[in-house]
C-alpha cells in the first residue's frame, strides 16, 4: 500500500509546477497589470526547480504510483527534461521578442508552465485516463497560446485551425481509447498489454490506430501534419519555437511509452504504422520544404521530416531502436532551439522578418551569425561530425539491425534530398548579395545561438553522458 | 642521425609550404637550403661511416605504418652502403640545386613554393632509398612523381608546362601499374613485402612458377619484369621515354635535380636493390640489358638534331641511364650504381651549366640563337666543358670509369649472351654519338658566330620579360651570381674527381669489403673480374668513339659551319625522323591517346551524359522538384481538407490493420 508522500515524492517536479502555477496565476489575477513583469522570470525559476528535481533524483528510483496512472523511471526523467530544456529557453527567448510586439502579456508564462505540466503528466502517464488527461492540458493551453496575438489574423487564423483539428485528433483519441477499454477491460498500459497476449483482435487493432492517430497528431507525422506548416507560420515565433521543442518530447515519449507497454503482444501491426507514418513523413518533410520562402514554414517541414526519422527508431521495435529516438529527440531539441534564436533574431528596424531571403549575404552583415546558422544546418541535414549526423546514425543503425533495410535506405534517400533545402540557407547567407543588415540580436538569443552550434559541432569530442543517459533510459522502458 | 637526414628536407618544405607566405621569400629559401646542406654533411658523415669504415647496417624501424592480416608495413630506415651512395649523390645535388635556385629564381614571384616542392621532392626521394620494404619504396616512389608532377608544372600559367606535367604523371602511372603488380606477386608468392624476409625467399622461388592469363610464368621472372616496368617508367626506358624530354618545360634547376641526378635514377637504384631477385631470373636481367642497349642507342641518335639546349641534355639522360641499365643487366649491379653515382654529377653540372647560359640570354633556350658565347660567360663556359668532357668519358674524368667500365662489362658479358653482345655494339655506337651531340652542344652554343643579339632584340623589344635587370645591360650576356656559380664548381670537381677517387670501391679490387650485402650476386656471376679479362681493343674502342664524335662535331660546327644544313638537306627523311624523335609522340596519340579520348567522349557524352545525368542527378533533381510542387500543392490552407486528409489516413491505416489481422490470424 503506497502512501501518499511516496506518491508525491514520485512525481514531485509535477508538484512543484501545479502548486506553483497556481500561485502564478494568483499572482496574475491580483497584480491588476496585463503586462508579464516578472512572471517570465517566476516560471523559469519554477521550471528550472522541476529540472533539478529531476536531475538530482536518486538514481534508480522508479516507481508506479496514484493507482497505476502515474509512472515514474529514467525514461520519463530522460524525456520530462528535455521537455523542461525546450520550455525553458522558449521562455528565455520569448521576453524580447512579445515586448517588441506589445503582447507581452502574463498569461504566455503561465500557459507555458501549464503545458509543459501537461506534457510530464503525459510522459509519466501510465494508462488511458492519464494520458488524456496530461494530453488535454497540454493542448489547451498550447491552443491559445497559438492565438496569442490576437489582433494579429493570421494567429488567430493559426490557432482556431490548430484548435479545429486538435478537437478531431482529440475525438479519435478518445474513441480509440474506449474502444482499448472495451476489448481489454483495463485502462492501464500494463493492464490492456495483459489483456490483449499475443494475439490482438480487430477491436484492439481499431483501438491502437485511433489511439495513434490522436498521438501522430502531437507529433504531426504525416498524414495528421497538416496543421503544422500554417500554425507554424501564423503563431508568434517564440510560440512556434515552443511548439517545435517541448510538445514534441511529450508526444514521441508518450507514444513511445504506448506502444511499448501497452502493444508488445502487437508488434507487427503498430511496426507497420509507424513505418508507414515515418516513410510518409520522412518524405514528405524532404520535399515540401523544397518550395518554402518563409523560414518558419520550413523549419515546419524540417520538423515533420525530424519526426519521420526519430519514427524510424520506434520502427525498430528494439531497446536499441527506443536508445536512438531519446538520442534523435535530444539532438533534434538542440538543433531547434538554435534554429529558432537564429529566426528570432532576424530583425531588422525593430521589425522581425521570416523570409528565407532576408538571410542574403549574412555573412557579409553578421559573420559569427552566419556561421553558426550554418553549422545548425549542417547539422540538421545530418553530416558527419556534427551531432545531427549522430542522432540519424543510431536511428538508422538500429532499423538496420531490426532488418528493416528499405526504411533505413529511404530514411538516408530522403536525408539527402533534405539537404538540399538546409545548405540552400547556407548558400544564400555566404553567396548571395547582402540584405539589409539584422538589428543587434539579445545577449540571450546570441547565447543559445551559438552554445547550441557550438554543442553539435563538438558534441563528438565528448559524447558520453548523453549516450549513457539515453541508454538508461530506453532500458528502463523494457 | 639517419632520421634526420631524411625529414629535414619534409621539416623545410612544412616551413616553407605552410609559412612561406608568412617568412617572405628569402628566409624560406634559406632556410630549406640550410636544412638540406644539414642533410648533406650528414649523409657524407653516413657514407664514410657505413660505406668506407665498418660498413654496419642498420635498418631502425620508425613506426608500424599498418598491420592487416599477414601484411606488416613499417616505417624503417635501411642504411647500408648502397643507400649511403644514394644518400649522398641525393642530398648533395639537391643542396647545391636549392643554393643554384636562390640566383635562378630570383625573379620569381613564388619562390617559396619552388623550395617547398623542391624540399618535398627530397624527402620523397630520401624515403625511397632509405625504404626497408616495397610499401615504402613506393611512397616514396610516388612521392617524387608528385613532386616532379608539380615542379615541371611550377609555371602553371603556360599550358605547354601543364601539359608536360599530365604527361609525365601518366606516362609513369603506366610503369607504376607495373611496380604494384609486382609488389602484389611478391607478396602473394613471399607473404612479405619486408626486403629481408622476399630476399631470403628468393632463391627458393627461382623454379617456381605462376598461372596467369592462360598460361604458367615463371615466378620470379615475372614479378622481376612487373617491377622493372616501374623502373622503366621512373627512368625514362624506351617505350616509357616520352615524358622526359618534354619535362624540360620545368625550370632548369628542376630538370638538374629530378630529371637527371636523383629521380629518374631511382628505377637504376630499384633494380640494383632488388638484385637478390633479379639474380634469379636470368630473363628478366636479359630484358634489362636489351632495354637499357636500345634506350642508350635510340635517345642517342634523337640528341643528334634536337635544337633546345635542355632537349639535347635530356636525351642525353635518357641514353646515360640505358647505359646504367645495360650495367646492370648483365649481373654488374655495381657498375650501374657507378655510372648513376658518377652520372650525377656531370649531368646535373651539364644542366647547371646549361642553366647559367639560359639565364645569362634571359630564358633564351634554342642553340641556333645562342653561339660565340664563350668570352662572355667563360667561367660557365669552363664548367659544361668540364661536364662534356666527363660526360664523353675522357681519361680520367668520372664518365671514363663508369661509362666505359659498363661497355667492358657488356663485352664480358656478350662471350655467353648474345643479347649482350647487342647491348655491347649499340653502346660502342651511342658513346660516339654522344660525343658528336656533346661537343655540338658546346660549339654551337658557346663557338661560332654569335647569334643571339639580333634575336634578343627582336624577341624583346621593349624588355618586358617581367625581368628585373637593373644591375646589367639590356642584351648583354652576364656571368651569373655567385649562388649559381658556386654549384657549378663543386659539381665540376666532383665531375672530374668522383670517377678516379671512388672506382677501387664502387667496381674495383675493394668491391666486395664496400658493397658487402647489400648487393647481391649470384655464385654464377663474376662480371667484375670477367671484365679485366678482355682483348684491349674493347678498352680503346669507346675512346675512339669518342675523339671521332669530337672531331666530326668540330669540324661541322666550327671549322664548315654549312655542312649540318647540307646533310639535312640530302637526306630529308632521316633528318625528319629523328627530329621528330623516331614519331613516338605522334605513335603513342594514335594509339593512345586518342581513342582515350574518343572513349573519353563517349563515355561522358553517351555514358554519362545522356545516361546516368538525364537518368540520375538531373532526372533525380527535376522528379524531386516536381515532388515539391506537388507536397506543396498539398497544403491548401483549408481546414476541411486537411481533416479530411486525417481522415482518409486514418481509414487506410484502419484498412490496413485489418488486413493484416486477417492475413495473420
């Protein structure tokens, strides 16, 4: 019999966010001022606490509490920090950029510490009600977030699309789930993988594909990608650089976890979907990107492309293959948290600017800018000894070992083709002639920028602790 | 010690390489040229040690270079007195080369670079003698092909350069493809490519044979011929001769260098190295003396007519390492050596000298525009008499041992092979040619009317030569500096000294206590005393060759100046035929080079072009545009399609998931 401190003491970064978002928005509320004033502040130290509750957890500490719906272990630790890490620098870069436009309003803060207790309720989620329920908090308030500038049309836009087909994915989701706990009887991971044995019958099958889609929506794979070009676009780009980072951990952590506890007796049938979904979403992300002139738009393809590859790690179906999503999701983080300090520091007179060819001859107005943009390029498209050669090493590695030779063929054919569009940005910023010159970008955003460059250039010289932390953490899962 | 002579030169060219720009031209050059006078002394210090004194050998191994399987590589160094001749004969005239360069070079705008290469080509060529196996020998062996590509192309700027800088890397891939052929026989029938462990094998294999395109070789003789192709190559043997002539295109001190004293010697030094092998295989050696007869007697009669004063000097090379080759063919590894070390000298005092008479004329090449030359430049005048009358084997001179020690040699020889018989004659005929193109080198360029003001004048008129003359009259034919004249002394004693000083060692009575092992003869091969034992005429006949070449080239170029025009005239065709080098470059395009290139073409046209590029990059690149036009078009921005698009996902993976639950239960 489990007492309520242990279960506390599990998920204490949990804790340590509610109670501290609700005294944020106590705080809000009473202030009587619409501005953010320190409540930018108050959530990174509040994130920041969670991250280091989580760092200095014991070590192999791992429990299931609060009736089996709540799962503590090294994976959820691995995943709830990078999530932490996303929202974190999300909110460091964000101040600058909501103050230059006059939205700074408190509420961003809050709504971000909000998802992202979302997104760790998810990750430790260990049945069908606790994955819901961490999933809805999550998207409601990353739904409005979206729509943050409200008088701006195309966030409004961006947000009630994004609200549209969350509500659809979120029905499939919920309609799969009732059917999981109508064939097994169980709402617990543990439990339907009990129920359903080796042989899944067509209720569960139906189950799992609704299910996954609700979840493939999170992660916007293709087929369910179809809002992320337009949210990405139209959402504040701080928003749109949350939305690429810590949303995504949630969503691969969580559909990980799945389909690994609740399925194993359904291997083939989930390995065929999410080798579809990746294969899909590989390409697709490959060549849309191709044709894109507005930055964020492609940093949108770029991440669906990302998704499809770190599927193709979960295609493997093996610890090996789970070692190299948390491996592919923890680079990829990196990569495009320095991509979006790169875009939000493209501004010029004051004025943020998203055009591909607003980078023209960057190297002639801002060298050090120019460099590291390139080096997150390089690096995003994959080429050795940057950390991005790295994360699709292992994912590839590990569908090969798993025999899945065609996916890992097309998984490098379409790596290549996406790296058309990544040395297109470098090529631009070194060869073209100079647009006009990018304002002086914050102290913050240069620091990202450049420890985020500078990380996956020299992430080969000391490659251990990540190593060994995704190793831990794919092992807990099995 | 050893270590150093071998990687100052590479420690110079890093300098100069990577920092010349940095150190400015003049500390570059002198610092690769200390560092190779270094060198030098040590080398000298090496030779009388190892060679003169106790003659110990000693073959430290630097480092593992790779391991795979049976096949060990290491790093070593082999000295023993044939490495120490090589030693000493590389390092000397690649100092005094380097010292030369300071004057001849003085003009150029990118000198640093000339010292590197020239440093780097020393180092490579260090590597190739001191190598303990045939992995080493051919680093090195393709280092001084590097070298020697880039130096010939030092002036990249003249397309006839870079032409004869492809050629000449070609031309010798053609003798390299030999040298690894060999190399993989030797260690498919030894499991080694260490020298110790293939020379202790060797005589096991002498009957051994291998099968190969249908037919059984014999082993030895086979690999023998795979690698002497690679010394034909490197040295320029019949067949494989075009490049050199055409490397002249390089500057002069590089011709001195690489294509007369050290590098083209090195196919001379790879045979005399490996004649532990050699030695069993009485086919292979038969092979090498007729080469190396026919090389002396054809590059011979092309020197006859060739105009360019560097052309004649390079024939001239050319046919000289026959003669090595014919030494060592028949079984006198020695006398090869000899020549080669001799050689060395009073050819690259040859090209030195022939250096100083282009710079005194500002880059004017061609005898016809030179002549009475010799009150202007005396000194330079003195030195290529020197190396003319050492190149022609007067008494006492270096070329009078080595050269005509080989023609005896050949005679000896000829008493059991017929082929040496042959190699004798052409030999005998080649020295008296010799002789004629020597001395008509010398007349015509330093003898006779002058001709070179009128042309001077009129070639450049302005003097626009990018030349920096200030210190001397326009036109006026000048001594050269004094870095340039210095290695035309020392080279000229050693072009008059080295023959008598070091013949009791190199091939007489002192032989066996110098050479020691590492030279090998067989129990069968006695050439060094047969040679003694020969009717006297044979010793004669060489210098009598050589007073009738001397007196037919005076009396056509200085006593009747008239008689070469009449003499081409009446027999136009021959004329014709050597001047245009017995047609082997025209042969070779017809035969080679231009189906290579029409297979070139048809390849990259057809082949590639129309094929792989329509099919694969291009075709590849306008599907993967289309793709994105077509991913892009996906994106309508309206929200019904892209729910429906969810949709339609979801019931074909529900679809999908149902089909295979039925296919699998």
């Amino acid at each position: 019999m489990e007492t309520l401190q242990l279960a506390l003491v599990h998920a204490l970064p949990e804790v340590i966010l509610a109670i501290g978002v609700i005294a944020m928005v106590l705080v809000g509320a009473f202030r009587g001022k619409p501005d953010d004033g320190p409540m930018s502040e108050i959530a990174v130290v509040l994130l920041g606490a969670a991250l280091v509750a989580i760092v200095l957890k014991t070590p192999g500490v791992s429990g299931v509490v609060f009736d089996n719906a709540f799962v503590d272990d090294r994976f959820g630790d691995f995943m709830k920090a990078l999530a932490l890490i996303g929202s974190i620098v999300t909110l460091l870069m964000a101040g600058d950029f909501f103050r230059g436009e006059g939205i700074n309003k408190f509420e961003f803060p809050i709504l971000v510490v909000l998802a992202t207790l979302g997104m760790m309720m998810l990750i430790s989620a260990n049945g069908l009600i606790a994955l819901y329920l961490g999933l809805e908090l999550m998207s409601l308030a990353l739904y409005v977030t979206a729509a943050l500038s409200r008088d701006d049309a195309r966030a409004s836009e961006a947000g009630l699309k994004y609200f549209v087909l969350g509500a659809l994915s979120s029905g499939m989701l919920l309609y799969g789930a009732s059917l999981l706990y109508g064939f097994s009887g169980n709402v617990s991971f543990a439990g339907i993988a009990a129920a359903i044995g080796d042989h899944p019958n067509v209720g569960v099958i139906f189950g799992l594909v609704f299910l996954f889609t609700g979840l493939a929506f999170k992660m916007s794979v293709v087929p369910f990608h179809m809002w992320t070009p337009d949210v990405y676009e139209g959402a504040p780009t701080p928003v749109t650089a949350f939305f690429a980072s810590a949303p995504k951990m949630a969503a691969v952590a969580i559909a990980t976890r799945v389909i690994y506890t609740a399925f194993p007796g359904a291997t083939h049938q989930w390995q065929q979907i999410v080798i579809f979904m990746s294969i899909a979403s590989m390409a697709l992300g490959a060549f849309a990107a191709i044709k894109q002139d507005n930055i964020k738009r492609l940093m949108a393809y770029s991440s669906i492309g990302h998704m499809g590859f770190a599927l193709v790690g979960l295609a493997a179906g093996t610890e090996e293959g789970v070692k190299g999503v948390l491996f592919y999701m923890a680079i990829y983080l990196v990569m495009t948290l320095g991509a979006f300090a790169a875009i939000l520091s493209m501004r010029v007179n004051g004025k943020p600017v998203e055009k591909i060819s607003d980078l023209s001859g960057l190297d002639n107005t801002n060298r050090p800018m120019a460099l590291f943009i390139a080096l997150l390029m390089v690096s995003l498209s994959g080429v050795p000894p940057l950390a991005g050669f790295f994360a699709k090493w292992y994912v590839f590695l590990a569908a090969v070992q798993a025999n899945l030779f065609t996916l890992a063929v097309i998984g490098v054919l379409c790596s290549a083709v996406a790296a058309f569009y990544y040395w297109r940005i470098i090529k631009v910023m070194y060869f073209d002639d100079a647009a006009p010159a990018f304002d002086k970008p914050s102290l913050t955003l240069r620091a990202v920028l450049a420890v985020s460059a500078v990380s996956m250039l020299l992430y080969w010289v000391y490659p251990a602790p990540l190593v060994q932390a995704a190793d831990s953490a794919a092992k807990s899962l099995f | 010690m050893y270590s150093a002579i071998v990687f100052l030169p590479l420690l110079g060219f890093l300098i100069a390489g990577l920092g010349g720009k940095k150190l400015g031209d003049r500390p570059s050059e002198i610092i690769t040229t200390a560092l190779l006078f270094v060198s030098c002394a040590l080398s000298w210090i090496t030779f009388v040690d190892v060679g003169l004194h106790d003659g110990h050998f000693s073959a430290p191994v630097l480092a593992n270079w790779l391991t795979s399987g049976e096949l060990k590589i290491d790093w070593s160094l082999r000295i023993d007195t044939l490495t120490s001749v090589m030693l000493i004969v590389v390092t000397t005239v690649s100092a005094l080369v380097h010292l030369y360069s300071i004057g001849y070079m003085h003009e150029d705008s990118s000198r640093p670079r000339f010292f590197a290469y020239l440093s780097l080509f020393t180092f490579a060529m260090l590597m190739l003698v001191t190598s303990d196996n045939l992995a080493q020998m051919f680093f090195g062996w393709e280092g001084v092909g590097l070298a020697s590509y880039l130096l010939i192309g030092f002036w990249y700027e003249k397309p006839s350069a870079n032409a004869a800088a492809i050629k000449a890397f070609v031309v010798n891939r053609v003798g390299d493809f030999g040298f690894s052929l060999g190399m993989f026989l030797v260690f498919m029938l030894t499991g080694s490519i260490a020298f110790d462990t293939i020379f202790a094998a060797a005589p096991g294999l002498a009957n051994k044979s291998v099968h190969a395109f249908g037919l059984d070789w014999n082993a030895m003789t086979l690999a023998c011929l795979l690698l002497f192709m690679g010394a034909m190559g490197k040295s320029a043997q019949f067949l494989l001769h075009t490049w050199l002539p055409d490397a002249m295109e390089g500057p002069t001190p590089v011709s001195a260098l690489i294509h007369a004293a050290t590098m083209v010697t090195a196919g001379v030094f790879m045979v005399a190295r490996l004649s532990p092998l050699f030695e069993q295989s009485a086919t292979a050696l038969t092979v090498v003396t007729l080469v190396g007869g026919i090389t002396a007697f054809f590059a011979a009669t092309v020197g006859l007519v060739q105009n360019d004063i560097k052309r004649v000097i390079a024939y001239s090379t050319c046919s000289q390492l026959g003669y090595m080759f014919v030494g060592l063919g028949v079984g006198g590894y020695a006398l090869g050596i000899f020549h080669l070390f001799t050689h060395a000298f009073f050819k690259a005092l040859l090209f030195l000298g022939a250096g100083s008479v282009i710079h005194a004329l500002h880059h004017e090449q061609d005898m016809r525009r030179m002549g009475g030359l010799w009150s202007k430049i005396p000194v330079t005048f003195a030195c290529m008499t020197i190396g003319t009358l050492a190149l022609t084997g007067f008494p006492m001179t270096a070329g009078y041992f080595s050269k005509d020690a080989i023609i005896e040699g050949a005679f000896a020889a000829g008493g059991h092979s017929g082929v040496a018989m042959l190699a004798f004659v052409l030999l005998v005929v080649a020295a008296g040619m010799t002789s004629f193109y020597s001395w008509r080198l010398v007349f015509m360029t330093f003898f006779g009317e002058r001709r070179w003001s009128e042309q001077y004048r009129l070639l450049h008129p302005e003097h626009d030569h990018g030349h920096d003359d200030h210190h001397h009259h326009v036109g006026e034919p000048h001594e050269s500096p004094l870095t340039m004249m210095v290695p035309l002394f020392v080279l000229s004693i050693g072009a008059l000294a080295a023959g008598y000083l070091f013949k009791g060692e190199f091939i007489g009575h002192a032989a066996g206590e110098f050479w020691r092992t590492s030279l090998f003869t067989g129990e069968h091969n006695h050439i060094l005393h047969e040679m003694h034992e020969i009717p006297e005429w044979v010793g004669y006949a060489p210098f009598a060759m050589m007073v009738g070449g001397f007196v037919v080239a005076l009396f056509m170029y200085v006593v009747a100046p008239k008689v070469p025009a009449t003499l081409a005239g009446k027999f136009p065709a021959l004329y014709k035929f050597l001047l245009n080098k017995w047609y082997f470059d025209e042969l070779y395009d017809k035969i080679f080079v231009k189906p290579a290139f029409w297979l070139g073409r048809l390849f990259w046209k057809g082949g590639d072009g129309a094929i792989i590029d329509r099919l694969g990059p291009d075709g590849v690149a306008a599907r993967v545009v289309d793709g994105a036009g077509f991913a892009s078009r996906l994106q309508t921005g309206f929200i019904y399609n892209y729910a429906f698009a969810m949709l339609l996902g979801l019931a074909a993976l529900i679809t999908y998931g149902m089909f295979s639950l039925g296919g699998g239960q």
